[in-house]
C-alpha cells in the first residue's frame, strides 16, 4: 500500500516503536501526530539500535505489527526519517 508524507520511524515516551507516512495532522506542540501505513515494530533482529530500523528497515527475525490505515500517536520522543530502502521492507513486510 503506498502512502503519501515521508516515511518515519517514531518513539514515544511509552517505548513504543512505529513505522509510517508523516501526516500533515499535527499538534501545535509536536507532542502528537498521525502517521498513515502505520505499522508497531514489536521486536527488532540485529545490533544496530532503533536508528538501524531508519536506515536499512527490519532484518529477517524481526516482528513487525499489522499496517493501520491511520495512527494518532501521543507522548513523542523522537521522529527519524527512514531511508527508501527501509520504507520499502516495512511496506512490503508480511502482515
């Protein structure tokens, strides 16, 4: 499913990990946004950290949620652009 916004990869204060398309729906107070092709990643394979995931996308081993149309997201710690090459594995991750 292609999406429209840059793709991300977003931690919360709740240590929660998303994947998905920036939407333009954002608070004033950039402490909420919505991502669209949301996607939780439960558990990453490799060594490389969550910045990892931003660059080069899941590895085999990895366990990646099930795509939600449309997230609002709250509590923001951190917004990383992904690369194209790990868009396009969390995009194209089995459901």
């Amino acid at each position: 499913m292609k999406q429209d916004g840059n793709p991300v990869l977003v931690t919360t204060v709740h240590r929660g990990v998303f994947f998905g398309r920036l939407s333009e729906d954002q608070d004033e107070n950039n402490k909420t946004l919505v991502l669209t092709g949301c996607r939780n990643v439960i558990y990453w394979a490799g060594s490389r950290g969550f910045l990892g995931l931003a660059e080069r996308g899941p590895d085999d081993g990895s366990r990646i949620g099930a795509m939600a149309p449309r997230v609002r997201l709250h509590d923001i710690t951190s917004v990383s652009e992904c690369t194209p090459e790990a868009a396009k594995k969390f995009e194209e991750w089995p459901s």
